[in-house]
C-alpha cells in the first residue's frame, strides 16, 4: 500500500489552517524563555507557580538520583513499587483529605485508566461537552453509553440522569477548572445532581491542582466537597512542575484501579526523580502560600489591563485567560504577531477547541514581573492596533 495519503493529510491540514508544528525551547521553563532561538515572555505555560525550574525540585531529584538511580525498572505490579511512590501517595492523600491516592504516569494515563476502569459497556457516561480529550478518549475507551452535555448545562445534564434506567451505573465526570476557558464548573449543584440520581462524581483537577483551595487541595477542597465526590484526579506536571498524576479517593478506590486500570497497570513506574520532585514541590505549596497570591495578583494585573485595551475577555476569574478571536486562521495571525514582538501567547484551534472559538489562551504564572505583564500589554495594544482595532 502507498503512503501518498501521509502528504495528502498534512496538505489538508494545511489548507484548513490546522497544521501544527512543535517550538523548541532552549533552557529552562520560566516566565522568559527562549523559543526558537528568541528571547519571549512565556504565557503560554501550566508552570502556574513557577515551580519547575525551583532549586528545591532539582535539589530533590538530584539527591533521588544519589539514592534510588534513575529508572524503575519495571511496572507497579513488578518491580516497580518503589518507596518514593507510596510517600507520594500520602503527601497526595494528605493535601486532598482522602484515605488514599494513586500515581499514574501522566494525566492523560490517568484519565483513560480510570474511566475505562470504572465503567464499561451498558453504563452511562455523562461528560461535559468541553471535558479535556483524555477524558474523552477515557469514554471511548469505556464502551459505556456517553452523555455528552454543553458546557456545565445542569438542565441537559439532569435530563441526562433522569433518562438512564435506576439500575445502572452513571458516571459523571467533569474538569473543576475548564483547561481552555478557565472556568469553573457548577461543582456543588452537579454533587447534588448525582446524589439525587444515585450518580458517581469524577473531577479532574489538572489546573485546579496547587492554585486553588486550602494549601493548594484544587476546588473540590475549597467548596468542601470532599466527602462527595469520591474520584479525584489531577496532575503534577502543571501548577506542582513535575511530571505525572494522580486519582484521590477512597482505599477501595485504589485497590480497584491497581486491579483494573490498564494504563497503570502495563506500563513502566515513573523514576524516582519524579517522585521527589513532585514530593518538593507539594512541601513548597504548603509552605509559600504567597506563590498563589502573586499569582492571583498577576491575573487580576493582566485582566484588568487587557480590559483597558478594550478585549473581551468573558467569564474566567483564574490563571487561565481565553481571548477568543474565533477563526483558526486570524487566531494564529495574532499569535504570530504578539510572538513577533516577545509574547508567546499560544493560538489554540481545533479539534481541542469547538470550530469557530479559536483563542489565544493566555495564561499567568506567579512568577511573571510586573514589568512582564507591562510589556505584554504594551505588544497586545500594537497587534490590535494592526488588526484594525
Ligand atoms: C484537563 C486536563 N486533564 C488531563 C490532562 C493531561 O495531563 P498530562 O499532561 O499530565 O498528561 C491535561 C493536560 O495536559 C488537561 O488539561
């Protein structure tokens, strides 16, 4: 068979606007970085706090390296069951008020184990419509019956639940803090939405995780939902800058995904420099509340300046600030012209938006100066003065 049609999908991609091609960053993760042999303002990074060059993550892994080497040689279920995981898993447990927590080696790992895991064929998946492609990937691979619902509509979503049969399991499963838009979902209304119709609640905290609620726990912790959603996952590779993730829950919980879920179950344990990092990093979100301060100082900071310049910039009060332009073609105009001037503001397209909402997703980090975001405005002020207005 040829492989004429590998060039014929890519010329496609590029007349659609949707070709993609990766940046190379030269050094280290902060809020400059050096893209592609230039010298940017990074907003365009889940580095949320600025922790993945902090020296207390390098000194950590570096004295795991010292003490356990460097690969773990093997699956959980082997050989790969290393000390650093189970001091993880309590650090985690611990911040997020659960008996116990789980390490997957990536979100995306996460995810689809955990719903692949918990429901199957003849059950229902209810999903936000702007749920993370991990999740929907997690549904596909379920074989469940999936209930895609628009954007944290509770209408569409009960009339989800109402319609299953009593009998079987419903899963619903939704981001806490949308990773595109920024916002939160209605948490608390959909907790007593799945109570009332005898639903399961799976959140993901990928970038609630170390931002949001007390000591970092996500937003779970800071609406005191703890006890009512029994599937917690988020990450370690954004706002913690390490690597990995996690599902908090109960001991049961736990002992059922060792058991069943896949993607934990047939791969290679993280290393054990990973596990340091992502121990140190949790011991400085305890420890420098003031990381999340600056951070939310910093959003308010560029909100408020970008409103100034007359964007709209719609609901999100978080780090994550969508400016939606709308065609995947205009969008990646502006992006390159910010990129011009020294702002990396990455253009986001689909298929991991909806057609037609094309952003710049923009997103502050603790870490960024106030001459930073002063800069910034100054290059958002000059592209929109090119785009006529
Ligand atoms: C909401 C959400 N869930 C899961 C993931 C996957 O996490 P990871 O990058 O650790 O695979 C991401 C981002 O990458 C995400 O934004």
């Amino acid at each position: 068979m040829s492989a004429d049609f590998i060039g014929a999908e890519l010329q496609e991609l590029k007349r659609q606007g949707l070709y993609r091609r990766l940046r190379r960053v030269e050094g280290e993760q902060g809020p400059t970085l050096n893209l592609d042999g230039q010298e940017v303002l990074n907003f365009s990074s889940n580095n949320y706090l600025g922790l993945a060059n902090h020296p207390a993550l390098r000194a950590a892994a570096k004295e795991a390296i010292e003490r356990y080497g460097c690969g773990s040689g093997a699956s959980r279920l082997i050989s790969g069951n290393m000390t650093l995981h189970e001091e993880l898993e309590a650090k985690i447990a611990a911040l997020k008020g659960t008996e116990a927590a789980l390490v997957f080696n990536s979100g995306y790992q996460a995810n689809i184990g955990v719903l692949s895991a918990l429901a199957g064929e003849g059950d229902v998946i209810l999903s936000d419509a702007l749920n993370h492609a991990s999740i929907v990937d997690g549904c596909r691979l379920s074989r469940a019956t999936v209930v895609v619902y628009p954007h944290c509509d509770l209408g569409v979503l009960e009339d989800g639940l109402k319609n299953a049969p009593a009998r079987i399991r419903k899963l619903i499963v939704t981001e806490t803090l949308f990773s595109m838009d920024g916002d939160e979902a209605p948490l608390a209304e959909i907790v007593n939405l799945a109570e009332r119709y005898g639903a399961v609640v799976m959140v993901d905290e990928a970038h609630a995780t170390g931002v949001f609620g007390p000591n970092g726990a996500g937003v779970v912790a800071k609406l005191g939902l703890g006890n009512r959603v029994p599937v917690q996952m988020g990450t370690l590779g954004k706002a913690l800058g390490a690597f990995g993730a996690y599902v908090a829950g109960s001991r049961e919980l736990r002992e059922l995904l060792i058991n069943r879920s896949r993607s934990f179950i047939f791969t290679t344990s993280l290393p054990p420099a990973v596990m340091a990092m992502a121990i140190a990093a949790i011991d400085l979100v305890y420890k420098e509340p003031q990381r999340r301060l600056a951070l939310w100082h910093n959003c308010r900071a560029l909100r408020d300046g970008l409103k100034k310049l007359g964007f709209s910039l719609g609901e999100s009060q978080s780090q994550i600030q969508p400016l939606v332009i709308g065609d995947a073609q205009k969008c990646m105009d502006f992006s390159e012209r910010l990129l011009q001037k020294g702002v990396f503001a990455q253009g986001i397209r689909p298929p991991t938006v909806p057609p037609g909402t094309s952003r710049l997703r923009i997103t502050l980090m603790a870490t960024h100066t106030h001459e930073n975001l002063h800069r910034a405005l100054k290059a958002f002020e000059e592209v929109q003065a090119g785009f006529g207005g």
